[in-house]
C-alpha cells in the first residue's frame, strides 16, 4: 500500500510539474512573443533564381553578402536524389533578382550541367558554409540555474515613504527545486535620466521594499526594477534572472563567423533558457539554431521559437530560447549546441527554363522584306514557343523600335518599310502552354538597308513635265504639218488660178465668139445650146463652168 501510495504521489507530482511547465513556457512566450523568429531566410537563398534550357544545363544565379567575404565562403548544393556541390564563379550583376536594399551583394553565376530533365521533378538546392559551424555546451542544471523573473511590480506612495512590492511564482513546493530560502531578490533604482550603471542597488528576502523620501532628490523621476538572485546559502548555482539590457564589449579577438556566448541557465522549474550571439554582418548570410538532448543517447531536438534582440549599437546580435525540462530529477544534464540551419527550396524545371537565343535571318522578296528564325533544338520537339521580335531604324534606340509577339511563328513580314534606310531587327523565345519560364536573351542584331525606290511625287512631276512636253510636241507638230500640207497643196496645179477659165474663159474667147462658135456648130443647137447658156447665166454663182462637146 505504502508503495502504491508512493507511486501515485510521484505521478501526480510529474503531472503537477508538467501542468507548471506548460504554463511557464506559455508565460514566456506571452512575454517574449514580440521579435520571435524562426531561421530567417538568408541573401544567397533570397537572390537564389535557377532557369534551364531543358535540354543539357542550369544556370543559377545568386549572391552573398560582401561583409561576410572575408568570413565564410557559402557553396551551393544541388540536389535532385543526392546532394551535390555547384561551381559557381563571381558575376557582374544578379541575372534574375535584385539585392536586399540592407546589405550589399556579390553575385554569382553557376551553370550545372544537367540532362534528366522531366515536369515531374523538383530540384532541391541549399547552401553550406565550407567551413563546420557551431558551438556545444554541457549544462549542469543545479549549476545553470537563473530562477524566475518578478512579476506584478508595483509602487505606491504616503506621506513618510514609498513601498515598492512585487511577486515570483516558484511553482508547485514538492516538484520545484526552487524554494523561498534558494532565492534572494535584488532592487535597483535611478533617476529617469540616469544610466542603469549608474544606478543604486540593495538586496532583500522579502517581497518589498520601503525607500525614505531622503533617498531621492527632489523634483526628479525615479525608475526602479528588480530580479531574483540565488541566496548565498543555496546548493544551487547559476545566474539572476534577467533584468536590463546587457553590456556588450570588446573581447580577444577570434573567428567572427562563429556563434558564441552561448549561455543556458535553468530557471529551477521545468525550463532552460539559452541565449547565444552572432556576429551581427553575418546574420544576412547564415542561420543558427539551438539543438539539445536531454540525455547523452537521446535524440537531438530543436529549440523553438527563437527570439532575436535588436541588435542596436552592438556588433553582435542576441538570440534566445527556452527547452523544456519535463523531468529535471530524471534528466539534468542537457547537451546544447547551436549550429548552422539548412536553407533550401524548390524549383520546378518545367517552368523555369531559358532558352537559347534564336537564328535571325532575312530574305527579300519582290516588294517585301520577311524575317525568319530558328531556335535551338529541345529534347521535347513538342514543347511549343512564342516569340517577341524588334525592328527599328538603325538611328533609333531599342525603346522606340516596334515590337511584335507572335505565336508558334518562325517568320514575319515587314511592311512599309522606307526606302534607302538602314534597319536593325532582332527577336527572342520563350516556352508557352504547359511550360514556362523566362524569355531568352535577344539574338544578335540583323542588319539591312532597304533598296532605293523614286518617290511618289518625283513620280507625279515626271509624269505632269511627259504630259505637258507631249502637248507642246503635239501643238507644234500639227500646226508644221498643217503649213506643209498647205505648201504642197499650192504646188499642185489648180484650174481655177488659170486665166483659160476665170469667168467662163472670157478671156481667151473674143465677144460673140462663143455665139458664133454655136451657131457654126449644129452639135450645139438644140438642148446643148440652151446648157450653155444656163453655164453662162450661173457664172456669178461660181467660179468657173465649162461644157465642150464633141466637134463633128
């Protein structure tokens, strides 16, 4: 019975210790919650950008930070089914991001040959500094101790003094190592101004504290705190909790890169709190964090969540983390280290490819010109692209050039094109449909000079001076050939101009010859007598008339 009863109470008191445990951890995270982080993502895995043609390499682009130069040296590490080193060589500019406006960069180009290519797979790539980093502490937990800070200060005022009280929770008495005779309390106060250096301090047993106004200068603001201390008579061993920022200094000098400082101290309950410190120009480049076994076989364990001071004025940065210590009879002794987070993420292939830039070619036809391309054979003859061509005058710059975007296309035509002008084109691909990725660099600039061709008004003017010269021709050749034809109608022999018949050849006939001719003339009596005499009436109406007849 007596055992039984034994078994019970020491289950409820692991159940009472875990239940405070719980508790006290969720208290410090209230307190602590602001400034939590988890491994922050650092400047080679933030500039990290990887693209591939496809077909037979990658190329990744990223940088690191130029103040953790002299410090560590991160390689790249690619990953497909086993972890592998990238070569990677300094670049002048970042390919494909930009570097975070609080640090200042040094890129890197990487081209890792690669073939596998497939849209099911995911590269994994990480980095490692070349060098092992990290650091390992033995805790001894009734020698680490830092026991709870005060909670609930509070101050009030009479006429003859001011009381300051305050209060610590120390956990259930049958499980807490921690007891009333283990601690003692420390109280500083100051003037507002007044650095906490320069502060007064007293140390007391109990809850509170009573000041006599003689202790103040007048008309002065006062600033008090206070944090728990281990009494000198405790078997416990450790530090006081935390109260005010710590003093930084200069120490020996050694490697920046390492973390250090690494102090844990078990606050005599079910938590240990560990901090540790970075050297503040390599936090950009590299992330830390807290690991820990409780037993030498068990497995290790990250801490979590870390929570990271402002580094201020400091050179280094301050980081913490509370583990908890379910079982402190059982397990007091706990293994800490901090060491180096692997950072990674993944990229697709199938959507992050580049292409190779394309072939650009140019062919005249009759009254056009037409450009045509050709792109780099891929290992999938189906994957289908799409094209972004520029062509501008060669005085022009690219941002007043046109550009057209075209669809499975391999040529285009170009029209209305100036005659006798130099031309520059150039074109570049990228993948569509079901993949994806970046365009490809532009291809080399294709140069051209369109033929000359006589303008349109010099054409009009021509034609308005043919016109006008075949009028003038016309005009002048017809009144030529009109005198020459009246020239040589006058040489052409003309009855009417012969005296022999002006007026009915009175001039070669004597009066009364014609009269005498008739009669003598029988031919002419009858009808032919009276013919000749109408002849002769109608010579006024006409120029001239003759009739012979036949002599017998």
């Amino acid at each position: 019975m007596a055992s039984s009863a034994a078994t019970k109470s020491a289950k409820m008191d692991q159940q009472m210790a875990l239940t405070w445990g719980l508790c006290y951890m969720a208290l410090v995270a209230l307190c602590w919650g602001h400034g939590v982080t988890e491994a922050e993502e650092t400047v080679p895995l933030k500039t990290l950008q990887c693209y591939n043609d496809y077909t037979n390499h990658i190329i990744c682009s990223w940088a690191d930070t130029e103040d953790a130069q002299g410090l560590i040296n991160m390689t790249l590490y690619h990953q497909l089914e086993k972890k592998q080193p990238v070569s990677c060589e300094l670049s002048e500019e970042l390919m494909w991001s930009e570097c975070p406006s609080s640090h200042r960069c040094v890129p890197r180009r990487c081209v890792i040959p690669y073939t596998r290519f497939s849209i099911t797979n995911e590269d994994y790539y990480s980095f490692r500094p070349d060098s092992d980093l990290g650091i390992q502490l033995m805790v001894p937990l009734a020698q680490n101790v830092q026991p709870p800070l005060p909670k609930n200060v509070s101050i009030s005022s009479s006429e003859d003094r001011f009381l300051l009280e305050w209060s610590v929770s120390l956990g259930d008495a049958q499980v807490s190592w921690l007891s009333s005779k283990d601690i003692e309390f420390e109280v500083a106060y100051k003037r507002l101004q007044d650095s906490w250096e320069d502060a007064y301090s007293l140390h007391t047993s109990k809850f509170q504290v009573n000041f006599e106004p003689k202790l103040f200068l007048p008309n002065s603001i006062y600033a008090a705190r206070v944090r728990t201390r281990l009494s000198p008579g405790s078997s416990l061993s450790g530090r006081p909790s935390r109260w005010s920022p710590e003093v930084h200094w200069d120490s020996q000098p050694g490697d920046k890169a390492q973390p250090q400082n690494l102090q844990c101290f078990f606050d005599g309950i079910q938590s240990l709190h560990c901090s540790w410190e970075v050297w503040t120009q390599t936090t950009g480049s590299v992330s830390f964090g807290l690991f820990y076994r409780p037993s030498p076989v068990a497995p290790e364990e990250k801490c979590s969540p870390v929570v990271k001071e402002p580094p201020g004025a400091s050179v280094y940065t301050r980081y913490h983390c509370s583990l908890p210590v379910p079982e402190p009879s059982a397990h007091s002794q706990y293994t800490v280290s901090v060491k180096h987070l692997e950072q990674g993420k993944f990229i697709m292939s199938y959507n992050h490819i580049q292409m190779e830039p394309p072939t650009l070619n140019l062919t005249k036809n009759r009254d056009s010109y037409s450009l045509h391309w050709e792109t780099q054979k891929m290992a999938y003859s189906f994957i289908e692209h799409t094209f972004q061509v520029q062509y501008k005058k060669k005085s022009d710059s690219w941002e007043d050039s046109k550009t057209e975007n075209l669809d499975r296309a391999h040529s285009m035509d170009l029209s209305q094109l100036e005659p006798d002008t130099s031309y520059c084109a150039r074109v570049r691909v990228k993948p569509i449909s079901n993949y994806d990725g970046i365009w490809s660099k532009w291809s080399e600039e294709y140069t051209w000079k369109t033929d000359w061709v006589m303008p349109t008004l010099w054409i009009v003017l021509i034609l308005v001076f043919l016109i006008l010269t075949l009028l003038l021709i016309l005009r002048f050749g017809c009144v030529s050939v009109y005198r020459t034809y009246r020239k040589w109608k006058e040489k052409i022999p003309n009855p009417s101009k012969s005296l022999l018949f002006q007026d009915g050849g009175k001039g070669l006939w004597p009066p009364g010859s014609m009269a005498a001719f008739a009669t003598k003339n029988p031919a002419l009596q009858g009808p032919q007598s009276r013919l000749l005499a109408e002849q002769q009436g109608t010579k006024r109406r006409r120029s001239w008339t003759v009739a012979f007849e036949p002599l017998p």
